[in-house]
C-alpha cells in the first residue's frame, strides 16, 4: 500500500508529497475492519491542518463511491481533476467533469460514480460549515518585504 511522505515540518508550514495524480489508486484508505476504500487518500492530519481536511480519491471507469453519505458538521467541496461521472446530492445527479466544482452541505446525501472510460479523480476538501462568505480573499496580508530565494 502507498503512503504519503512528509516532505517539510517547520514552525509555520508543512509539506507532503502523494505522488503523481495517476497513482492515487495505489493508495487504500482503511476505515475499520473490513472496511477499505481503494484510490483514496487523506492529507490533512499529516500536514497538521487544523480546521479543513482533504483527500484524493480516484474511481477506474465503471465504479462508484458504493455508499450514501452525510457529515455532522462538515462541508465539503469536490473539484475534478480529470474523468467524467455523475455526483449525486439529495437523488439530483449532476455531470461533472475535469473542472467541476460541487458545494455540498453536511445534510447533503452524496454518492459519486466514473460514466467514463477513464479514471475520474478529484480532490475534497472539508471543513467546518459556517455562515456563507465568511472567508474572503481580504483575510490575505500583502506584507512589504522582498522575498529571497
């Protein structure tokens, strides 16, 4: 099974390396006995994330997430990466695509298949649901010193 590698740890930032995008499905998520969920991987945790978490996940054509899903306090956006398939919120599907970008709620039940005849591969990210537009781009600091490489 494939592992994420810790590429920096320092006081203010961390660093992981999972691999090319192509090699996600080497990976093998397990959620408890008997319980695996091939070509995903999560990454918050290793870079110490407080806050969010994310993961890659990857379905060869023809498959499918296998299960229904809510989150108790989490929202989660899906950005696709490449492939196309069909992500199911509430029994609305909706096509997505390399460059899909899907919002769903923690009550949203959610499943999500590969219609194509190549990998579909997106990245997740999770956070705690909060009051919409409450993080902007004005939280950025523009600071007025060079940067030294």
């Amino acid at each position: 099974m494939k592992e994420v590698k810790k590429t920096a740890d320092i006081a203010n930032a961390a660093a992981i390396d999972i691999g090319p995008l192509a090699e996600i499905q080497d990976y093998v998520l397990e959620l408890g006995p008997g319980v695996k969920i091939p070509g995903k991987v999560f990454g918050g945790a290793a870079l110490k994330a407080g806050g969010a978490d994310f993961s890659f996940q990857a379905f060869p054509p023809g498959t499918e997430g296998g299960f229904y899903h809510t989150h108790k306090e989490n929202e989660e956006l899906y950005f696709f990466l490449s492939g196309e398939g069909e992500y199911q919120v509430d029994g609305t599907n909706i096509p997505v695509k390399e460059g899909t970008v899907i919002r769903v709620s923690p009550a949203g039940k959610r499943a999500v298949r590969n219609t194509g005849s190549v990998p579909l591969t997106m990245l997740c990210v999770q956070y705690k649901a909060d009051v919409p537009g409450s993080v902007t781009p004005s939280d950025g600091t523009i600071l007025e010193e060079p940067v030294n490489w």
